[in-house]
C-alpha cells in the first residue's frame, strides 16, 4: 500500500520538477506480508490523461522481492525530459502475478523551465507541456 510520493532534488530535499534537472521520486509505501516477484511503476501524463514517461523497475532491475514493513522506493531521473507545464503523474505496484496498488491521477504538478540543452536557451513558449525532449546531437555533411 503507498503512503506517500515526493518529489526531491540530489539532496533528498523536496523540490519542484525543473526540465533537464535531475530528479528524484520517492514512493514510500508499507508490506504487510513478504511477496516475491514484485515491480513498481512511476508514470507522467500530460492533462487528458495520455501516458508520455513510464518509469518502471519491471524492464532495469526484474522482479524485486520484500520483507513486510515500511519501504522507500527512489526512482532516479538522471535528466528530466518533461518541456515545462502542468501534468499528472500515477504510480503503480505489481506483485505475485497481480496488481498490488494503483494511484491514478496521483497528483497535478508543475515542472519549471530550465536551459535543458546548456545552450543558455530557455525551452518554455510553444513547447510548453506538449513534447517530451531528448538529448541529440547533429552534424552536417
């Protein structure tokens, strides 16, 4: 069952999503019974609801097995690719073949503008919770 789900900078500190920033999400939740064969799922969704980012340890870590108690799970954003805007988030929980817990909707949230490419160039303007972006690089031939 999940307790609480925060948004923290590399100091653990809770801080607001910047685009391009790292960023760190903090899903605390409790065990009542040991389980086996378990993955957890962070998602971001853009405000009519359609998935844009899935974070799951399902595809980078395999099956996750727990003892009963109070655990914090941290799923590490190295480099937000989220343009700035308002979007909605859902975290979600697998075990022992089904699912476990699911908060759709977590929360509405902001993520702030920043220089995502260090170029000096803010990203914000027509972009604005519309695209997701990625780091690229281009020659000409």
């Amino acid at each position: 069952r999940f307790t609480s789900v925060d948004f923290c900078d590399e100091s653990g500190n809770p801080a607001q999503p910047r685009c391009g920033k790292p960023l760190f999400i903090k899903v605390s939740f409790k065990v009542s019974d040991s389980l086996r064969n378990c993955f957890f799922s962070f998602g971001f969704k853009d405000l009519f609801g359609n998935p844009l980012i899935v974070l799951s340890t399902k595809y980078l870590f395999g099956e996750i097995h727990l003892t009963p108690g109070t655990h914090v799970g941290v799923f590490s954003v190295p480099k937000l690719t989220l343009t700035p805007g308002t979007y909605n988030c859902y975290v979600y929980a697998h075990a022992m073949s089904e699912k476990a817990d699911h908060v759709d909707m977590l929360r509405q949230f902001q993520v702030l503008d920043d220089d995502y490419y260090g170029t000096g160039h803010m990203v914000g303007g027509h972009l604005q919770g519309k695209v997701v972006l990625s780091d690229f690089s281009w020659s000409l031939e």
